[in-house]
C-alpha cells in the first residue's frame, strides 16, 4: 500500500508554526535570518548555577 503524502498541518497548531517556520527558510536547528540573534551576556549568579547543575548530574 502506497503512502499518502502529508496533509498540511490544522490551524492554530505547533505543526502549523513549525511548517510556516520551515516554509519561511528554516532548516532543522539553522534559523531563517529574522530570528533575533542578540542575547543577554550570562551573568556571574547564573554560569554559576550552570556548573552546579552538571556536576549534580555527574555525581
């Protein structure tokens, strides 16, 4: 039996936002250009935290 292809996705879905993101030039983890790429420098308090964490999960 012959697969069908995918229908497109029902409105107001994460598949609906996912394929809209797709269609508007994402590719798996690359971005389209208009996803903002200018964030907070990580403060002291949290690379701190971040390091306590995964030596809880190696531990």
């Amino acid at each position: 039996m012959a697969e069908q292809a995918p229908e497109s996705p029902e409105p107001d879905s994460d598949a609906e936002a996912l394929y809209a993101l797709i269609a508007a030039g994402g590719f798996w983890r690359i971005a389209p250009d208009w996803v903002p790429r200018q964030y907070a420098e990580p403060t002291r308090e949290l690379t701190d935290r971040v390091r306590h964490g995964l030596r809880r999960l190696i531990t």
